[in-house]
C-alpha cells in the first residue's frame, strides 16, 4: 500500500515538476522573444537614420533658406540616435523625428524642381518602405511583450516571475499621436 | 534449366536492375537539405508570392495552404477584403473590391476568380469558398498547382524530378520484365490473355512507383530561398499571438498573414479559408437571398430510402419472409432434433445452440434471397453468425431453449419486427404510388454511395429552411451539378426523385 502511495506521489511531483520547468522555460522564450524583436526595431530604425543625412542634403540643394526645416529634422535624428533612451522615450523622439521628415518632405510640393530630383524621390521611396518596415517591427514588438504579460500574469508565471530574477514588465513601443493614422471605420 | 526458365529469372533479375537504377536515380535526385536563415521578418528583395512559399515549405511535394495563402495575400494587397461581423472568424465574409487586378499571376487570377464566382456583388461567407464536391475541388487544385508550378520554375526556384530522358528510359525500361515474361509464357505453351496478363502484370507496380516519384524537386536557389523563409517561419512561430489571427486580421498584418499560412504558422487563418470539397453536412447557401449555413442530414439507415414499389413491395415480401419463416421454425421445432439418436446413442443433446443458430440463419438467408441482396459474402457472414450457436453448444448453453415448445422471447421479439418492417415496405410502396411532390431550390451536394446500385444523395436548399434531408437520386439518373437550381418530383415517404428539370445550370 505504502509502494502504491509512494509511487502516486513520485508521479505527481514529477509532473508538478515537469510544468513548473515548463512554464519557467516559456517565460524565459517570451523574454527573449521581446528582446528580439526589439532588436529588429533596432535595425529599422537604424536603417532609417542613415539615410536622413542623404535626404537632408539632397534637400539642402535645392531648399537651402528651409534651414529651420532641415535643421529640425537634424535635430531630431540627433536626439533619436543619441542612444541611453529607455523604450517610450525613443519611441517620442521617433515620433518627432517623424514629424519633422514629414515637413521636409512636404518641401517637394514647394519646390517642383527638388520634386523631380530622382535622387530625392529615391531616398523619399526607401524611407517610406524603411517606415513601413518598423511599423510591422513595432506590431511584432507590441505582440511579443503582449504574449510576455499574459504568461507573467497568469498562474503560475506570476509566481515563477520572481524565482529567476530578469522578470519585469517590458514597456510597448507606441505610436505617438503625429504618426497614428486616422482609424477608418466600416460598417459590414 | 530450361528456356521458359531462363527467360522468367532474366525478367526478374531486369526487376531487381531497374529497381537499382530507380533507387539511384531517386537518390540523385533528392532535395538537399534546407539550412534554415536566422530568425527574421524580412521577406528580402522581390519575394516569392505567398503560393510559392508554400510549395517551398511543403518540400516541392505539394502546394497545401497555397490558395488560401494566395487569398490572404489579395486581401492584403487591396483585391479583396476579409470582414468580420462577430465573434466568430468562421462567420467572416470576404468581398471584392474591384481594385485593378491586371498584374496578377494565373494562380491569383484562379483564387480571385472562385471567390468572385462565389462572392459576386455582395460577398460571401468564407465557408462558402468551398468546392461542394471532390471531383471539382481535386481538379481545381491540381490546376492550381501546375500554375504554381510554373512560376516557381520561372523563378529558378524548382525543376522536375527527373530529367526527360532519364524519364523516359525509366518508363520504356520498366515493361522489358513484363515482355521477358510473356514470351515465356507463350513459349511455355499458355495462352494468348495468360502471356498478356503476365506481361503487364509485373509493370503496373513499377509504373506505380515512377509515377509517385515524378515531380519536382529543388534547385540551389530554391534551396537558399527556402532556407530564408524557414527563417521567417521560425520569426512568426516564436510570436504565439499570431498562431490563432483570424482572416481578418489581414487588416493589420498585411502580408505578414498570408506568408504565415504558407507557412503553416497561422493555422486558423489556414483552416478557415478552405478551398477544398469543404463540409458535407454544413454547406452554405444563398438560394432565397441570404446566406447562411445548411445543415444536410443523408438517411444512409432509412429502410427503403429511394426505393421504387417493385422494390418496396420485394422488400416487404423478403421481411414477412423471414417473420413468418421464424415462427413456423418456433412452432416446428421439435427437442428431439437436438437429441442424438441411433443404436449407440445416449440421447443427450447435441449442439442445440448450433441447432437453433442454423435455423435462424438459414431463415435469415432466405430472407436475403427474396431481398436480391445476396452476395458474394453472404454465405461468409452467414458461416460467421453460426459460431456464436456454436460455441454455446460447447459450453452447455441454449439446451434448455432447445427444450421449450413455442416462442422464446428473441424470436418473439425478431417476428413482432419484422412483421413491422414488411409492413412498413407495404405503407412505403402504397405511399410511392401517389402523385409526386414539386420541390425547387439548388443543389447543395451530390454524394455518390459505395454501391453503384444505390441511389445517389441529393442535397436541395429550397430557401425555407437551415435543415435538409437528402434526396434519393436514382443511380441511372445523369449527375447534377452542385449550384444548379433544379425542380424535382419527389416522393416524400422514399426521398426517391422521380424527375429532375435543371432550371439553371
């Protein structure tokens, strides 16, 4: 009888064991899922940073008393790439980055002759695609940390959390008010 | 040894070179293996279309997901629109939105033509993308592939298997056994249709084998791009939000949704959008204006479903059969016939549970032979159903029913039904002889029955209702397209169609 009861409880600690390790693992793939997909973030916004020096210049030739303009969008890659920015701050200086490329790119319609440049219009394609690129990065980014709260928010996350340290919250990479797009509604 | 001899074993030992050869040529032929990228969500420059992506990730075997891929991938790039009303994704309705589809691939314009065939003006549910038969749905499909096919090759990204020549001489190849054979066995002095026979024989499972393996296979690039997009599988896999996005999601993943299908990740999205010969028993209709879901129930148990009177009057006939067959045996019946007799007999009971089984089956069996419904198994069953009589006898069992004069109560309980039943045949062909009903709607579905004899299920949507039972179509009634919209007289105690008129095809 002792050997049956003995061998019910082995089994049962063993499995209890087996989803404790489980669900600590998960915790640890989601965490690293995050920092991924941040890193992915990293390397599109990094791709859109190198090429406002060129978009800058092209404008500069044709645009050169817009300095308020240009200057503003230097400015702003200045703060953005500046570094040691926590999560919702470099989300605001992308935002206002943003904002400022908007202006200068708003430029073209002033000046036909800087429109036509096919230069320009080039650097102007590859930063539309490179912001599409980190919107879909942010939507990854957004859905990893989302999967991360809701394993760190159940049970038993909520209690392995703490066992292994390097468990936190993760802040959401946001869109600020200037780059949300209005939301189109439709009745079916 | 003789010639014959010579001649059968040099076939054989051709069997054993040309399955070497096959087995080289498989082995030369195989896909190298993929070396999947790191993890990442670029698509990289000019991607492959979501349709290619599947074949890729299915290995260059099939294109499973491809057309419901294709389909997320137009509704990403505007074509289509994919809307969700409700909770339920199955429920989602997807719509055209006339956008400009001059630049589509053959395999994009087929999806965006099946969901315009079924969508029209107004959209359609998802469900009802669904082919409503196998045959329409495997043709469709492989129609599809071929397409797929070609642009792969196109892109440098898939080749076929074996190389023309080498096919062919593995085809040629594969009858030399057959042929060694038949001359063997025209010189062994058997006839004309054994040397054929013979011949060919050996030939069907070689030709079985080539056919299975023909097909594509992967070049370097395809290779390389598979590599990158397992690498994208991988980055979607490790984001479990995305497994369960609905169709409609499209709105906010973009492309990213129909690549995860291709992929296999986004296995709801996948299974929803079902190009395939979609549910027999849940079919969605517009016929009446709207579209909702049908539920069809197919009376494959009902007793004398789609029979004609001769038929019922038969059946009737083979059912009192076997009730008045059953009670003569009960009242007949004598305990003597169990008991063993002669000179050196002891009267003891001899297999009275044997006794009794054959009787029963043997009544059963005359009730088979009236019913038309004897077959080549028959006396098989028949053989099988004495053993339980049988192995009662060995163990003692049923002697005491043996011994009782009259009805036992499973005799008595068998008589009362299928006294039931002849008389349930005789209402049923009363009934067929009335004026038939009209019914008009469209055809859901058309089922075929594994017996050709039997008469095929119809399924009607007449517009009245979200429930049908199938009709009874004769077997040698011509087939009727699903989607038609027909007028049918019909005999509602059978289900038997009488007559069908396709008002629009």
């Amino acid at each position: 009888m002792g050997v049956i009861v003995g061998g019910i409880s082995a089994v049962l600690i063993a499995v209890l064991a087996w989803w404790l390790v489980r669900t600590y693992n998960r915790l640890v793939r989601l965490r690293n899922q995050t920092q991924a997909s941040w890193a992915q973030i990293d390397v599109q916004l990094k791709r859109r940073h190198e090429l406002i020096p060129n978009l800058v210049e092209g404008a500069r030739g044709y645009a050169a008393h817009e300095r308020a303009t240009l200057e503003a969008v230097v400015a702003a890659r200045g703060v953005a790439t500046g570094g040691g920015l926590g999560i919702v701050d470099q989300a605001a200086a992308e935002d206002a980055l943003t904002a400022s490329l908007g202006r200068l790119l708003a430029l073209g319609e002033n000046y036909p002759q800087l429109k036509a440049d096919r230069h320009f219009a080039t650097l102007q394609e590859e930063l539309t695609t490179a912001e599409d690129r980190i919107a879909y990065a942010r939507q990854f980014y957004n859905s990893a940390v989302q999967s991360y709260h809701t394993a760190l928010e159940s049970f038993p996350g909520n209690l392995l959390a703490g066992l292994g340290g390097a468990h936190g919250r993760k802040e959401y990479f946001e869109a600020g008010a200037v780059v949300q797009d209005a939301v189109q509604v439709r009745f079916a | 040894m003789t010639f014959e001899a010579e001649l059968y074993w040099s076939g054989a030992g051709l069997i054993a070179l040309w399955l070497a050869a096959f087995g080289i040529a498989l082995a030369a032929t195989r896909n190298g293996a993929v070396e999947a990228a790191p993890a990442t969500q670029e698509f990289g420059p000019e991607p492959e279309s979501p349709a290619v992506v599947a074949l890729l990730a299915n290995r260059w075997r099939s294109v499973d997901r491809a057309a419901a891929a294709t389909l997320l991938d137009l509704a990403a790039r505007g074509l289509l629109e994919l809307r969700q009303p409700a909770d339920d994704p199955a429920h989602s309705t997807v719509h055209l939105t006339g956008k400009d589809a001059a630049d589509l691939t053959p395999y994009e314009r087929r999806v965006l033509a099946r969901v315009a065939e079924r969508a029209g003006e107004t959209g359609a549910p998802i469900g009802a993308i669904a082919f409503r038969g196998e045959e329409r749905a495997k043709a469709w499909n492989g129609a599809l592939r071929q397409e797929i096919v070609v642009e792969a090759r196109r892109r440098g990204l898939s080749r076929t298997r074996f190389a023309p020549l080498l096919a062919t001489a593995l085809f040629m190849t594969l009858f030399a056994p057959g042929a060694l054979f038949g001359v063997a066995a025209v010189s062994g002095g058997h006839g004309i249709r054994g040397a054929l026979a013979v011949a060919v024989l050996p030939a069907l499972p070689l030709m079985w084998l080539l056919a299975r393996s023909l097909g594509e296979r992967a070049t370097p690039r395809g290779l390389e791009r598979a590599g990158h997009w397992a690498g994208v599988q991988a980055w979607l896999h490790a984001h479990e939000e995305f497994a369960p996005l609905p169709p409609a999601a499209v709105t906010v993943w973009d492309r990213y949704l129909g690549y995860g299908t291709a992929l296999g990740v986004t296995s709801r999205a996948g299974r929803l959008l079902g190009f395939d010969a979609g549910d027999k028993r849940r079919v969605w209709s517009s016929y009446g204006g709207t579209w909702r879901p049908v539920r069809i129930r197919y009376p494959r148990l009902r007793p004398g479903f789609g029979a004609t009177t001769a038929r019922l009057l038969q059946l009737a006939c083979a059912a009192g059969v076997v009730a008045v067959g059953l009670y003569l045996f009960a009242v007949l019946r004598q305990p003597d016939w169990a008991v063993t007799t002669g000179p050196d007999a002891d009267h003891s009971l001899r297999r009275p549970g044997l006794l009794l089984s054959a009787g029963w089956v043997g009544i059963a069996l005359l009730g088979v032979l009236v019913a038309g419904r004897f077959g080549r198994w028959t006396l098989f069953v028949a053989f099988l159903a004495l053993m339980p009589g049988n192995f009662g006898s060995a163990h003692g069992w049923l002697g005491h029913a043996m011994d009782r004069s009259g009805l036992l109560v499973g005799e008595t309980v068998a008589i009362v039904s299928f006294g039931a039943l002849a008389a349930y045949y005789l209402t049923l062909a009363v009934l067929e002889r009335r004026a038939p009903h009209t019914v008009t709607g469209e055809v859901l579905r058309m089922e075929p029955r594994r017996r050709e004899s039997a008469p095929r299920f119809l399924a009607l949507d007449t517009g009245d209702a979200d429930r049908t039972v199938a009709w009874a179509l004769p077997p040698e009634a011509p087939a009727v397209a699903p989607g038609s919209v027909v007028r049918l007289a019909v005999s509602p105690a059978t289900r038997a169609v009488r007559s069908a008129d396709v008002v629009t095809g």
